[in-house]
C-alpha cells in the first residue's frame, strides 16, 4: 500500500506491525553507522593479502564517507519522489551485493569500487529509515520513542563497529567485517515489502538533475579539506579544496532558489524549529567527533593500549546511551520544555569536554567518563532535534528533511575534526622540546616511531614528554569544545524555547 499522507493527516497510534517494522529499520541502520569504523583492525590483513599502495589504502578508508556524504541530499529527495521503501530496498540490494564484492575483492581497486557502492547504499538507507520512520510513527509520543531509539542505535554502530571487526579478525579473514552485512540486508528484502508502507510525495514535480553534481560538488571538497587539515595542517591544497566547495554550495543555493522544482525546497527551511535544529545538530557532532580523534589516540597512544583493547575500553561509555535517549524523551513528554532539554544535553557534552580538560598520562577511568557523558548529551540532543525536525517538516517531505540533517552532521564531525584536532596539534607542537627530532614534532605517532629507534633512556624520555604534550592539546581542545557547546548550550535555550513544547 502507498501512503501519501501528508502533515494534516490525523495521528494515528502505532501497533505491533510498526514496532517490529522499526526493529527491522534499525538494522541496516546499525550496518550502515558501523561501516563508518568497520576497517579499523582489518587495514594490516588487507595490506599484507591486497599490497595497496599508500593512496590506495587511503581511499580504501574514505571513499566510503565521502560517497556517503556526496549523495544524502540526492538520496533523500529522490525517496520522497519514487517512494522511500523502493529507495530503501534498492538501497538493501546495493548494500549487499557491495559487501559480498567487498569480501572477496582480489585486488585494491577491487575493493575501493566495492566500497564506493556501500556508500551509494549507505546514502539510500539513511534518509529513508528516518522518512518511513516518520510516515509510520504519526503519533507524537510514539515518535518520538521512535526516534531516540533511532539516534541511540545510529551513535552506538559507530563505537561497535571497530569492535566487531576486531573479533571477526581475530577469528575469520579480512572479509568476514563484510559478510556480517549480508543477514540483516536479506530478512530486510524479505520482511520490508510485508511490514513497511510505501510513501512518497503526491505530487514531487520533476526530479533536478542538475543539482545532483552541485550538491556533491558543494559537500565532497569541504569534507575533503576538513578531514585533512588535522592530520596534514591548513595546507594551501585543503584551503583551496574547501574554498571550492563553498563557492559550488553558493551556485546550489542559487538553484534551489531559482529552479521551478528544486532538490532542497527553500520553504523546508522556514519550517519553525527546523534551521534551528539543524544548526545545533551540526554543532552537536562537531562536539562528538572532535573529541573520538584525540579519546581514541590517548587510549591507544599515551595509556599504551593494544587497537583491540582500546576499541573494547572505548564501547563501554556506549552502555549508557540506551538510557540517554528515553530519559530524555521522558522529560520532553512530561513537559519540560524541548529547548531547555537540549540545552541541557549541550551542557552534558561540556561538562565531558571539561572532564577531558583536566586529565592527566594516566587517566583512564576520567576519559571513559568524559567520554560516556559526551554520548549521553549527544544522544539526548540528536534525538529531540531530529524529532523537532521532522515534526516540523510535512510528511511527503520526510526524506529531504531528513537527509540535510544527516548531511549536516557529515559538516559538523569534519569541521570538529579540524577545528579541535587543530587546536590540539598546535598545542602539541608547541610543547615539543625545539631539539626534539622532526617527526616527534609533528605528532604523537611520530614521537611513538622515533622513540622506538632511539637508545635506552632517550627513547624513553622522549616518549614520555610527547606524551605529555599531546595531553595537553587535548586539554586544550577540550577546553575550546566546552566553550563552543556552552554557547551552543545557550542558543538552544534561546532558540527552541516554546517550540514543540513538552507533552504531558
């Protein structure tokens, strides 16, 4: 059956059917977050059984992300005209047809194609779980529990991933991380078309082809220059990169304006609450990803943990965020105010930034705790501002809506990578001794090579300050999140004050 409902149809309450369609949601959306961090311990097996080049490897990891970033925006319109349940079960079929050429690719470039096409998958499934999500939940409340499971199972698969690869490689070979995808796609083409309505926009105009490469060419080089400049410094490549994106996202912007039925309709952002919300949702995971680049280093590099062990340490602050999302929700349904909720979801990210800020070369038990109070304030957030989002989008609008929120937060961790990640490299850089060798000065995992190739107590000495400098970048970058997520903190409470109010 298809549903063409739009914003004015009366809620109805959920029932069976709904709740177990919503399970069989979650898991492509598990696989498809999971995905983001599954190579994390299968790298060394691929190189010693493919030999990719360095450029290879790299794109190995990326090419995934950024297909996936590339195309939300086009997926998510392109749901909302020929109906989210095609879209999501075309998507399921790419999605497993992808991983199975990935677990057995013979060759780098092989493989690189294979993870091109899971990010094509991945960019279908996103938006259209959300819409349908959306289209199947009408009644508030139940919405509303819809989507904090959602935004919880969506931030857990990342941290999950890079544990599972762990085990199936330590187990099985390389392409065992792929193959796990195959289950979960195949019971959703089966069980999809008994349990999910189809929906789609009654009358979506003509699809704009034309914005397809603006809006790819607006995002790719921006994601590109964010995520390289902490890792290789504001480099005049990744200056121009990024500058090149802002000018095409200046032509896309022109188009929606001007085309007669454009991929982003201009009027979906006059939505009440909806720019607000997807403002503070990139800021949120600015926050969340700008703290993974230097928890995940210090865990590894300064606490000496082996990858698998830093991988098992770092899921344990993902136990709580089951209970951010419905505690949060609670408090939303019992009439606190929806602003000041998620302001004080900011307030949690800052009080884990400032956790983070007062850590030492020996605190283990702080950074998880920081760690798992930034998942708890970034689940409570994302779970009430997608909700505000798509409640204040109409329903034949769903996927659009529900893929510039997904993009966003694509901006918001590549911009928090670079912003903090850079702040902390400066700081690093800054405390190295000025005799200390090159590469020791550059990063943590410079310092960690050149220390292993040194004499006795040099080696030591010189381990033991970058150490030491690299926790105090991370000082620094934490203190610099506190900062922006107490403004951010501020803005909620400003913003979204009355808006979509508590329930009761």
């Amino acid at each position: 059956m298809t549903t063409n409902a739009t914003s004015t149809t009366a809620p109805v309450r959920a029932g069976r059917r709904e709740w177990t369609a919503l399970g069989v949601l979650m898991l492509p959306l598990l696989l498809v977050s999971m995905d983001v961090s599954v190579l994390y311990f299968a790298t060394p097996a691929i190189s010693a059984d493919l030999h990719p080049s360095g450029t290879q490897q790299l794109w190995i990891f990326d090419i995934y992300g950024f297909v996936l970033a590339g195309l939300l925006m086009t997926m998510g319109s392109l749901g909302d005209h020929i109906g989210r349940r095609r879209l999501l079960l075309v998507g399921a079929a790419a999605f497993g047809a992808a991983s199975l050429l990935a677990a057995y690719a013979n060759s780098a470039g092989t493989l690189i194609a294979a993870r091109a096409i899971l990010g094509i998958g991945g960019a279908t499934l996103m938006p259209s779980t959300m819409a349908l999500l959306r289209t199947m939940f009408t009644d508030p409340v139940q919405r509303a529990k819809a989507i904090g499971a959602w935004s919880g199972v969506m931030t857990g698969g990342i941290a999950l991933g890079s544990v599972m690869s762990g085990i199936l490689v330590e187990h099985f070979w390389w392409g065992s991380v792929f193959l796990v995808n195959l289950p979960a796609m195949a019971l959703l083409l089966v069980l999809g078309p008994v349990l999910l309505p189809e929906s789609r926009h009654p009358a979506p105009g003509r699809f704009d082809w034309p914005s397809v490469p603006l809006s790819m060419a607006a995002v790719l080089p921006v994601i590109y220059g964010l995520k390289e400049i902490p890792s290789e410094g504001w480099h005049p490549l990744y200056v121009v990169s990024i500058t090149v994106g802002l000018l095409f996202a200046a032509l896309f912007v022109r188009r929606q304006r001007t085309a007669g039925s454009p991929l982003i309709p201009p009027a979906l952002l006059k939505g009440r609450g909806f720019t607000p919300a997807l403002v503070l949702n990139l800021v949120a995971s600015l926050g969340m990803m700008g703290s993974a680049i230097f928890t995940t280093q210090y865990l590894q590099s300064v606490l000496g943990k082996s990858p698998l062990e830093a991988a098992l340490w770092s899921l344990l602050p993902s136990v709580f965020i089951g209970v951010a999302g419905p505690v949060t929700t609670a408090l939303v349904q019992r009439g606190v105010d929806r602003g000041y909720v998620v302001a004080g979801g900011f307030a949690a990210m800052a009080a884990g930034y400032v956790v983070l800020a007062l850590v030492g070369t020996d605190s283990l038990w702080p950074v998880l705790t920081g760690a798992g109070v930034l998942a708890c304030g970034m689940v409570a957030i994302m779970s009430q501002l997608t909700d505000l989002a798509m409640t204040s989008t109409a329903v034949e609008r769903a996927g659009t809506a529900s893929s510039l929120l997904e993009t966003g937060a694509e901006f918001g961790g590549a911009l928090g990578m670079a912003v903090l990640g850079s702040i902390g490299t400066a700081l690093y850089r800054h405390e190295m001794p000025a005799g200390a060798p090159d590469q020791a000065r550059e990063t943590l995992g410079g310092a960690l090579a050149t220390a292993a190739r040194l004499p006795g107590g040099a080696g030591d000495t010189l381990l033991a300050t970058a150490r030491e400098a690299f926790t105090s970048g991370m000082r620094g970058a934490a203190l610099a999140g506190a900062v922006i997520l107490v403004l951010a903190a501020v803005g909620a409470a400003v913003t979204l004050r009355g808006i979509g109010a508590g329930r009761k």
